[in-house]
C-alpha cells in the first residue's frame, strides 16, 4: 500500500471549549497542526464552570491538582477552588496558549456527517464546514436536567435552575427552598444558610458527607508558589492526593475491599460527631452504601443545616402551589424563591446532535441501549471521531483534567498514524468495543456503584456506565493504543480526487 502523503495539513474540527476543548486545542498546536477550529454553542469557554455560578460552587478536587500539568496555577486562594477562579484560569490559559484564535463561538454544531472519506459539519446559525478529524470535546454536565415536580408554573416567587443561576434575584433574608442535595444541593445550602431568612433543603434521599478541610492560601505560600516552580509542581504532584486517587478508585472498583470499608467508616463517624441530635441525624443517614452515589466533599455542610435559619424537609413533594411547596403531609413551605439543584443529563454526550458514520450509520442507532465506546474514546464505524471524557471514562472524586489529559496522549497516537500517512481513516472495530464492553460490564457489577442506590452513574438499565477499574489500570491502558484493535484504511488517489 502506498502511504497518502498529504495527511500533513489535517483539518481538524474540535466540538466544544470547556476543560478537554481547550486542552485540546493546546495540544494540537503544540503538535504542529494549524487547521484547527473549535466550536463552542455559547459565548464563552469553560463549560460547566462557565454554566454554573451558583452561591457557594467549589470545585472538590484540591486546586492544584485541578490544573493542566504543564500550566500550575501559583494564584489559588483556596484549597478547593471557588468555581470563579476555576473559571479564570480556563479563560486565561486559553488566552495564553492563543486557543482563543481557534474558536468559533455562538457555533453549535447539529449535524455531523462522515460522507466521502471526510466530517461535514452543519451548525444552528447554518455555517458549513468539513474536517479530516473531529474531537468530540463536549463535556458531560452541560444538559440542565429539571425535576419532575407538578406546579412549577404556578409558584409566585423567582424558581431558579443552579445551572442558569440569576444573580439578580434578592437572597438575603428571603425564604429559599432548595430541591436536590448532591454536591449542588449541599454547596447551596452551606452558601445560604445563613443568609436565608428561612431555608428549606428538600431532600428526598440523603448524602454520606466525607470531611474535608477548605484553607485559604496566604500570600506567603502564594509568593513561594511564584517564586519556586518545583515547589508549585510538587502542589500539582501531591503524593498524599495522588495515593487517595489510587485507593479511591480500588475502593470503588470492589465494594467488598478494605478500601470501601474505611471510607464508610470515616463518613459514618462524620455523621455522628457532627449531628448530636438523634432525630436529625438519622434523617440524615443514607440507606445505601458510602460512594454508590457520587460522595458528597463537604466542609461545612452539616453545620448548616443545623443553623437556626435551617431547616431539613424529608417528606416528599406533593406538589409546587403560588405560595411555596406543598409536602405529602399536607404542609404548604412558603418560599419567595425555589432553587432546584437538579442536576443534568448525564448521558446526552454529543448529543442532541446529529452524528452519521460510515455508511449512515447513526450514533442514536448506536447508542439506543445506552452510551458507550471503545476505551470511552472511539466508535466502530465512525472513522476519525474521538471523544474525550466520553461515554464510560473514569468518573469521580479526583481530577477529570488528568483523565483528559490521559485520553489525549492515546488519541494523539490514532492522530499520528493520520498525519503521517499511515492511513486516512481510523476506527475501532465492533469485535474490540464488544470485548471491552462485555468485561467492563462484567467489572460494573462489582463495583461499589452496583450495591443498591440510584445515581446518574448507572444507565438506563441501572447499569454503572463509569470506568469499572483503578485508576492504575487506567493509567496503563491510556499509554498507547493497541493498534491491533483498529481498523485502518487508506483511500485511493480516485477516491481523493
């Protein structure tokens, strides 16, 4: 087979500029690539740190391991980072690497066709555009998920989605009701407790709350940060964190293992010490196990909900009226603002857009079981096409920008292989997704995520839809890609004519 050698100026189209769009475009340049576009629907990078500001939002990955590996950030204030700040240093790391020349904002992409050997692209606005290679960069919590709650039309006071929060709406000494308590939920409540006149949580299952401390850095530590670059790498590398990654992820991947033993032990002695009254503490206790759900990072959480302006509702929602919410005991809460910390869809991924393969193939087609890929990074039968952060990459409490940056290195292998000529199309085959998804789904049912609670981890079959390994293992598979399990095909010079 002759090699194609006009593979060096790949014309590649990014789907999005949150974390794994930006890093994206970063490291595409870095390669030497020059046809690149992003697209991004909204006016802004950053993603879900764009989408939400919410009172109180906090990133619960320690801030220094929350940053690119090659791009430490010596200016953080605290030990989890105010969602602000995690926004800021998306937006200044794009300006810095020039990313922000490569995007195309107010652009969502609707319709992507693989139709000749190439990617059409089709946007809203109706702006065309064709590509060699499309990175799906885009993102997972950006679909507002709203409650099924009947009357939500009829409240008379401001309702407003955490995710598309208003911030002109008066919250001092208001009656604010909140529904949802995840990490959203929980944050909320810590944020306005105490500037609530009156606060109701509305908590229809409750939350193991792991401790965790929050300090503020100094201005001393933040000029040692500046004036030490090893010193700010080791922050990046903190081994105490990295070894929590590993026994987080062997906790979670066997819900019999010593790993998942200790961190119910400490969240069920958290409880305890910090609830003195009976009643309110087994409100609070879950009946599941510490991590099915995704763990709530709480410093302060179960102190506010203690606060005197505070108040835990456990009966469920009947229905929302003009004045508040009507509880299925018959108690009508009056609010002057409703916040539903909802949630999103977590399982949209690319869609609702309009993805084609090879041969019409259809990715909802594909997908109407559920979302899955190869690695979480590849299709059969979509040429060309990855995805980052994609359907059953590692979810949880560490850094999803070193899961990104994992994804990245192997993609850019497959990209190699493009650019160098070795071929024009690339793509997983069936028989390497279905191996891979039948022991992953093998591994899920031993995971702590299968022992009896539902999260938006598990799909619609109840099935946890996340990487079901360590990290470590992870780690390994991420190094290089097996090209055994990949399709390649070269076009012919009639074909690229």
């Amino acid at each position: 087979m002759t090699k194609n050698t006009s593979n060096s100026d790949l014309r590649v189209v990014v789907l999005g500029a949150g974390m794994s769009g930006i890093l994206s475009g970063i490291k595409l340049l870095e390669a030497g690539y020059r046809n690149v576009t992003i697209y991004e629907k909204a006016e802004r990078v950053g993603g879900t740190w764009r989408e939400n500001t919410y009172p109180g939002l906090t990133c619960d990955v320690p801030s220094h391991a929350y940053t690119y590996s090659f791009e430490p950030n010596s200016e953080w204030t605290r030990q989890l980072p105010p969602g602000a700040e995690v926004q800021d240093y998306f937006e200044s790391t794009t300006r810095k690497y020039k990313v922000d020349e490569l995007i195309r904002f107010g652009q969502e992409v609707t319709r992507c066709a693989f139709v000749d050997g190439r990617w059409h692209l089709e946007t809203a606005s109706g702006l065309r555009d064709e590509a060699d290679v499309v990175i799906a960069a885009t993102g997972v919590l950006h679909h507002p998920r709203m409650p099924d709650i009947p009357g939500l039309k009829s409240f008379g006071g401001r309702v407003l989605h955490s995710a598309r929060w208003d911030h002109s709406v008066p919250l001092d000494g208001k009656r604010i009701g909140i529904v949802g308590n995840g990490s959203t939920g929980v944050q909320l409540v810590s944020a306005l407790a105490s500037r609530a006149g009156k606060l109701k949580h509305f908590q229809r299952t409750a939350q193991w709350i792991m401790p965790v401390e929050n300090p503020t850095f100094t201005e001393e530590q933040k000029q040692a940060f500046r004036d030490d670059p090893a010193l700010l790498k080791r922050m990046q590398n903190d081994e105490t964190y990295l070894a929590n990654v590993e026994r987080f992820t062997t906790a979670v991947a066997d819900a019999t293992s010593p790993e998942i033993a200790t961190i119910e032990a400490i969240v069920q002695e958290n409880l305890e010490r910090s609830v003195p009254d009976p009643v309110l503490r087994e409100k609070l206790r879950p009946n599941y196990r510490a991590a099915c759900k995704r763990l709530i990072f709480s410093p302060d959480y179960y102190q506010a909900i203690q606060h005197e302006n505070a108040e835990l509702v456990t009966e469920g929602i009947e229905t929302v009226t003009h004045e508040g919410v009507l509880t299925r005991d018959g108690t009508v809460h009056e609010l002057d603002v409703l916040v539903l910390a909802s949630g999103f869809h977590a399982d949209r991924f690319m869609r609702p857009m309009q993805i084609t393969g090879r041969d019409g193939r259809h990715l909802d087609d594909v997908w109407a079981k559920r979302p899955h890929a190869y690695l979480a990074i590849a299709l059969p039968e979509f040429p060309n096409l990855f995805m980052i952060n994609g359907p059953t990459s590692p979810v949880g409490n560490f850094s999803l920008i070193d899961v990104a940056e994992k994804q990245w290195g192997y993609i850019a292998q497959l990209l190699d292989l493009l650019k160098s000529g070795e071929c024009t199309e690339i793509s997983v085959k069936q028989d390497a997704l279905d191996a891979y998804e039948a022991a992953r789904l093998a591994a899920a049912k031993n995971t702590i995520f299968a022992s009896g609670c539902k999260s938006w981890y598990l799909d619609a079959e109840g099935v946890p839809a996340s990487w079901p390994w360590n990290y470590a293992r992870f780690r390994d598979v991420m190094a290089a890609p097996d090209l055994s399990a990949f399709e390649q095909k070269q076009r012919t010079l009639a074909e690229n004519s």
